[in-house]
C-alpha cells in the first residue's frame, strides 16, 4: 500500500483481476490519485492524461457513477472517435449500472427509453450542434469527451464541439495522446505558454507511459528492427539501390527504400512477417491466447500481407478494412477468440481493446508521434504482471526516434518554436514535432506511382527498448536473430533489460569466436564503415537520453568522454565508441 498526494491509503498500481474492458472492480493507485484530485476541485472542466492501456474508462466510469449517484448530473453524453468505440463504451457502462444508449442517431432526437445517457461520435455532434446543445441544456448533463485531441481535427469540429457541450454541468476530457498533428486549439483545453512562449496544452491530471511501466499498468515494449537492401526503379526509369536505414541517404532515397520494403511482392515483408510470427509461438509458450496485429498502408496491402501469413501458419487471419460494415463484429470476435493474427489498415482505432495483443508489425510508412503513439498502444495493455509486447518495424530514422523515445511526454502546441536547440546541435523532439506538423503533400497512391519495386531482402538489425539499442545485425534465421526471438514473453522490464544485454554480449562473443583467424590475418586499417555506423548510432543514442533528461547533446558527450576515456567522437576507435555505447545503455536501463 501507498499514500496518495492527497492523504490516506491508496490501492496498489495494478489490479489482479483480469476484469472486462472499463469495469475493474478496484482503482489502480493513479485512478485513486486523479479521483481524489478531481473530487476535491470538483471541476467544471478536468483534462486527464493517461499512456495507453492505463486505464481511462475505468477513470471515467468511476466520476460518472459518483457525480449520478450524487445527483451532481442526471444524464451522461459520451463522444467517441470511432462507432466501434461507441458501443464499447456503452459495454462497459453497462456494467457498471449506467444505461448508454450507443444507438443514438441524430435524425432520432431523444435517446431510448430507460437509458440516462447517449454515445455519439465526434462527427454526429459536428454536424448538428445545435441538437446536441438543446439535449446538453435539457439536463444536468457529463460530457465525457474520449481522445479529445479529435476535437481539433477540422474549424467545423472545433466550434460544433463548443456549441453543443458549451452549457454542460461537467465536462471530462481523456486523451493517451495529448497532442495533434497540427495547431488546431483543442475545445474545452486550456493552454499555458511555457519558458519559451509556446502555448502548450496543460493537463490536469498526468499519467505517462514511464510512470505505467515502472507501475507494471502496462507492458514493456520490444522493437525488433529489421534493415536490409532494397532495389527500385523511379519515375524516371532510373535503377536505384540502398540498405534500408542507411544513414548517409536523403530522405527521398529513405522514403522510397521504405516503400519498397513494404511492397508485398518482394521478400523483405514476408520475411518479417514469418519473424514476427516465431516471435508470436515463443509469448505464446507462456501466454497462450496472445495475438498479433499487422498495420497495412492500404486495402491492398493489408489483403496481401493476410495471404502471406496465411501460407506461414496455415491459418487465414482476420481482416480489418475501414471500409467494412462488420468491422466492430470482427475485432469483437478476434478478441473473444484465440486467433494468432489480425491485419488493419493503417486507420487502427485508437482505443479499441484487444487485450491480448502482443505482437506487432508495423508495416506502414505513416510516422507521425500521434500515429506512432496510437499504434503502439494497442499493444500495451497489461493484463498480468511480466507480459511483454513485441513490435516488429522497419529500421529508418524516423522510426528509430519514435521508438527511442517511447517514454517522452508531449503536449499540444499552438505555436511554431520559432529558434533551433540552444547548443546548435540536431533536437529529435523539435524534428518529430516538424514531421508530425507537416501537412502531407501527396496521397500514399500518387507517392506510390512516383517508383517501382523491384526487389528488397531482409536482415535483423537490432532490437530498442527503454531508449537502448542492443545487437549488432544478423542475417534472417541465424542463431543470432532467433536469440532475440526468443526472449521469454513473461519479463518484468528490469529482466527485459538484463536479458538484451546478455543476448548482446553472447552475439558479440559468436562473431569473436567465428573469425580469429581472419581478424588475425587482416591488416590494422579501421574499417570507416562500421565506425561511421558506430558513430550514427553514439549520436543517436545521445539524442534520446538528451532529450530524455533535458541535458544538451554536448554535456553528454563530454561526461561520456570523462567517463569512459579517449578522444573526441570524430577521432574514437571502434573500441572507444563501444565503450560509450554500453555505458549510455547502462544509464538507460537505470544502472550507473
């Protein structure tokens, strides 16, 4: 047991009961804590920020019983993203005793009888406010507002959401991701400027994924990166070539080496997808109904990914298509199920609640934070202690700083910072905030008819976890891969984190061993390849504890320098730069 913020006892941070989505019978320590904050204030307007997989429903629910029971409201209005969330929302107030009706349309006027509340969508309210505001005014009415960030997507939107829930008694907004992709105001957030007069969002209550994890709320997250080299034809006719990743590429040359390994008729996907599968058999030796979820760019894709699968394990997988009437029948029916995978497009509801996913391939060449985040999520919930999520990704520099910074708490900004980092050096959070900013100039159909894939093959590249890399390559099926493949499915993150290290030190140990002789014979010229490599990595590895401690680029380098010995990075030996390697990664996983 622990003390709350507030006084008195608190429950502990995860519940052991494998309740239904929304309805745990007890509070998690975070829920306790934001529920006593929130009865304390008794807030018109409370913003609650919480990693995906936290628990928000159960948050929501639990105001939304007290504040009925108290006669504080008599009517509860839920908007959600999505109609699949609509009804799942309605599930799980339902059991709880509060009566949704998810069937609401806007041509209906009143809710059915016997339920004290409706759950209508983000684009049901922007398209009649003025019904959705006289059903507001006609009650004492909780609007709980789910993945708030969506009230931003469009003026429209924005302005319906103000015109319709303007009189509400109460106002509860939820969001896993308390950002958006542009500088759309949020209705119902307010915004603070922060030291460098950037208007920021400003939460009343916040939950992070670092904070989840250490609290074992949710699972930690492996990202199994794959590299290898890929060939293509672009519009002009011309043959290009590069190693997915390569850092000394532009980002065109990225994009389109990207693209190609995630064409279907080439042998880069199949061959992650067949990894990503042996990873699935090894969680599920200890978690017998774990699941995994493919993300398709498109339609098209995402049928030929299931077929591939279907010829790697026999089974026909299920199909999520946006456009698809039985859509929510089928997400339902894989959770209750203990089928070994789902394929989406990239349009994956946030919130939607399989459980049992575990395994992910992230096979879409979307790579905003928002979409990142939101994916990522649906594999985080934990439903037992020492559960682990897996997701498989392509190695390509905006991908690998997503991943890097996985535990980095962002707000929504209303402005643009105007000046580059303090020390002059490369900031990844100022570049992940660009590209979530940037509005796409072309549709993924257009992008694709720009080349034309012509062959790609796979390789491991290295596996990131808590803002460390680990491994040094191998090819597809070695004994080095499947090392990392086969890391239990039940660790806490601390064992996680041993256990890479171990797998590396073991990797490092087989490629000594296997080539004595050759190393022997080989004259003492650096190879500048591998130290350019090296060097990337160091630079990368440095950004992301910058931007996780808030320590400028070049401090770290110096203490590295002091700490580990040797010259400047542009002068290291390969040995120097591993040194500072290990020692980062020693820090990342909290041991120094």
């Amino acid at each position: 047991m622990t003390e709350t913020l507030f006084g008195g006892p608190a429950l502990p941070p995860a519940y052991p009961e494998r309740a239904a989505w929304g309805t745990a019978p007890k509070l998690r320590a975070w829920q306790q804590e934001a529920l006593d904050l929130y009865l304390n204030a008794s807030p018109r307007d409370f913003l609650a920020v919480a990693t995906p997989g936290a628990g928000k429903t159960t948050f929501a629910l639990r105001i939304a019983s007290m504040l009925l029971d108290s006669g504080s409201v008599n009517r509860v209005t839920i908007v959600a993203p999505t109609d699949h969330l609509k009804r799942q929302w309605a599930d799980a107030a339902a059991r709880v005793g509060i009566a949704i009706d998810p069937n609401f349309k806007n041509s209906d006027g009143q809710h059915g009888r016997g339920f004290v509340g409706v759950a209508v969508t983000y684009a049901q309210v922007a398209s009649k406010p003025m019904l959705h505001r006289a059903k507001t005014e006609a009650a004492r009415t909780l609007v709980i507002l789910d993945e708030i960030h969506h009230g931003g997507e469009a003026l429209s939107w924005g302005d319906g959401l103000r015109e319709a829930f303007d009189p509400a008694a109460r106002r509860l907004a939820l969001t896993g991701t308390p950002f958006r992709s542009d500088t759309s105001p949020i209705p119902f957030v307010e915004y603070a400027e922060d030291r460098d007069g950037i208007r920021r969002s400003k939460a009343d209550y916040t939950y992070g994924y670092g904070n989840a994890l250490r609290d074992h709320v949710v699972r930690p997250v492996l990202f199994m990166a794959y590299s290898g080299q890929m060939r293509w034809r672009t519009s002009a006719g011309d043959e290009m070539a590069a190693s997915l990743g390569e850092a000394a590429v532009t980002k065109d040359i990225t994009s389109q080496a990207w693209r190609t390994a995630l064409n279907p008729g080439g042998e880069w996907i199949p061959a992650v997808l067949a990894a990503a599968d042996k990873r699935l058999s090894e969680v599920r030796r200890t978690v017998p109904d774990a699941g995994g979820l493919v993300i398709a760019t498109d339609h098209d894709d995402a049928r030929a990914y299931a077929g591939q699968l279907k010829k790697i394990t026999g089974q026909s997988p299920t199909v999520i298509l946006s456009d698809d009437s039985k859509a929510s029948h089928k997400i339902e029916e894989f959770t209750a199920s203990d089928k070994r995978w789902m394929v989406a497009v990239r349009m994956v509801s946030e919130g939607v609640d399989v459980p049992r996913l575990s395994v992910g391939v992230y096979a879409t060449s979307t790579s905003t934070p928002l979409f990142f985040a939101q994916a990522v999520g649906r594999f985080v919930r934990a439903r037992r202690r020492g559960e682990t999520a897996s997701v498989f990704l392509p190695s390509v520099p905006p991908l690998m700083a997503l991943a890097n910074s996985m535990e980095a708490e962002r707000d929504h900004a209303l402005d643009r910072p105007e000046k580059e980092d303090a020390d002059g050096l490369f900031n990844p959070e100022e570049s992940l905030m660009a590209e979530a900013n940037r509005e796409e100039k072309a549709s993924d159909s257009l992008e694709k008819g720009k080349f034309e894939a012509l062959d790609s093959q796979a390789s491991f590249d290295r596996v990131l976890f808590d803002g460390g890399e680990f491994g040094t390559g191998a090819d597809i099926g070695s004994e080095d891969e499947l090392d990392f493949l086969g890391i239990p499915g039940l660790l806490d993150a601390e064992q996680v984190g041993t256990l890479l290290r171990q797998r590396q030190h073991d990797q490092q140990s087989r490629k000594k061993r296997q080539s004595p002789l050759a190393a022997a014979a080989s004259p003492a010229v650096p190879d500048h390849r591998m130290l350019m490599d090296l060097r990337n990595e160091l630079a990368k590895n440095v950004a992301a504890w910058s931007a996780r401690t808030g320590t400028p680029h070049g401090v770290v380098h110096n203490k590295l320098r002091e700490v580990c010995g040797g010259p400047a990075v542009a002068q290291a030996n390969e040995e120097q730069l591993q040194s500072r390697l290990r020692k980062l990664q020693d820090w990342f996983i909290g041991r120094k």
